[in-house]
C-alpha cells in the first residue's frame, strides 16, 4: 500500500474507483428512494431543497473520484509528495463535504451546513497542489519515475552487449582480397 511513505498511485485508483461507485449508487438512491424517504420522513415542503443537497453531494463526489484517478497517474509518475498531499486533501474534502450535504439532506438539521464549507476549502487545496504536482511533470524534474514502458524497456536491455560476429577478432590481420 505504501512505496518510499507515501501512499502510491494504486491506493489513489482504488480510492477513486471507490468513491466513483459509492457516487453512482448515491446518485441511484437520490434519484429513486429519496423523494418517497423524504416524504415519510415527513419533510413535507423541503424535499426539493433536499433533493438538491443530495445532488449536488453526489456531484462533488463524482468530481473527486475522478480526480483522485489522476492523483493516481500523477503518482505513478513522480517521487513527489505533491500528488498524495492532494489525494489527501481531495478525499478528506469528499468525505467532509458530500458526506454532510448527504447527512443534512437526510436530516434536515441545518447546522450541518456549516461544516460543508470545510471540505470545500479541501478541495481547493487538493487541485492547488494537484496543479503543482502536474507542473512537476512538465519541468522534467529529476523526481520523475520511469514510466511503465520505461521501465520495461530497460528491463529488457542486456546489462553488456555480446560481440558481434562481424566484428574483427583481436590480434588476427584483417583479411585481403585474393
């Protein structure tokens, strides 16, 4: 799960693919069972305020799931702690801010609302130092791993290179035309 202390990019794919598939069910429930929850629940008049707050949960959280897919390929590509700082950042922000538009939907209890703004701010933080990580790439940084082909390649190299038949055996003339 972890390479060099931090958290490596195939964590940051299953994180990701995670919150994408709890985000399609989020989306499923809201759409289907949600209204008639509401409706017993007995919110009355506020169900499509509710409504919105799923959604809009669900968006975000469909947002940061792909974007932890690319902290994911970011992190596979850099020895930096950049990319795990922003995974970090945005699923933290997820879990804060889906989680309580998720809560205060279901509840109604409004001082939930208060809290939302944290995971927001998370996720700025999490594309600042996402964008940074990037820039890394771009710059050629001395941090960069090899890519998977890379990586590949070389392992396929002999270490030395066998002599060639064609090349002249020392200490023997070189032939001459007859």
């Amino acid at each position: 799960m972890k390479e060099d202390g931090n958290l490596n990019a195939k964590t940051w794919f299953v994180l990701g693919a995670s919150l994408g598939v709890l985000g399609v069910a989020a989306g499923t429930f809201g759409a289907h069972a949600l209204p008639d929850y509401l409706e017993a629940a007995g919110a009355g008049t506020d169900i499509a305020r509710r409504q919105n707050w799923w959604e809009t949960g669900v968006r975000y959280q469909m947002y940061h799931a792909l974007a932890l897919l690319a902290v994911a390929w970011i992190a596979d590509r850099t020895k930096s702690l950049l990319p795990g700082l922003a995974g970090m950042a945005m699923f933290v922000g997820t879990l804060i801010f889906s989680g309580c538009l998720y809560a205060l939907a279901l509840t109604g209890l409004t001082f939930l609302g208060a809290v939302v703004p944290i995971g927001g701010v998370l996720f700025v933080v999490g594309w600042s130092l996402l964008a940074l990580a990037g820039s890394g790439l771009a710059s050629g940084s001395q941090d960069q791993k090899p890519s998977a082909r890379e990586r590949l390649l070389s392992e396929s190299q002999p270490a030395h290179k066998p002599p060639s038949a064609q090349a002249p055996v020392p200490n023997e003339p070189p032939d001459e035309p007859a």
